[in-house]
C-alpha cells in the first residue's frame, strides 16, 4: 500500500504480485488491499472478485460491513 500511495494503484498492484499468492491464501487483508488497489486502477471485475474474497475471510463484523460498503461503491 505504500509502495501505490507514493507511485499509484498499478505500482502498488505489481508490488503486490511479487508476493506469492499461495502463502496469503487466507489472508484477508492481502485481498482487501488487492481489491483497493484493483478498484483505484479501473479494475472493476477484479476488484469485486478481491472484495468478495477478503469480505469471506472477514472474521470481524466492522471489517465485513466496510469491505461490503467499498465493493458496493464500485
């Protein structure tokens, strides 16, 4: 998220695709921050495939209503 804050979304998108995904399988907030940056780059479809993800991972109420919210917004 730094790295799209200072450069933008698609930067931030390729910096993420360094990770391997196979180890933020489970990670909710990798999905959320996928789905952030997907959604700043006109990505919509994949945006709300990332949100759909990270909103099934979501273990807290307050994270899922937001995450709803945001893909609700695209």
């Amino acid at each position: 998220m730094a790295v799209a804050e200072l450069h933008g979304p698609i930067e931030g998108l390729d910096a993420l695709a360094e990770i391997d995904p196979a180890s933020l399988e489970n990670y909710q907030p990798y999905y959320a921050a996928r789905a952030d940056l997907l959604a700043r780059a006109g990505c919509r479809d994949e945006a709300v495939a990332a949100y759909d993800r990270a909103i099934e991972l979501a273990t807290n109420t307050i994270e899922r209503d937001f995450l709803v919210r945001q893909r609700a917004a695209l």
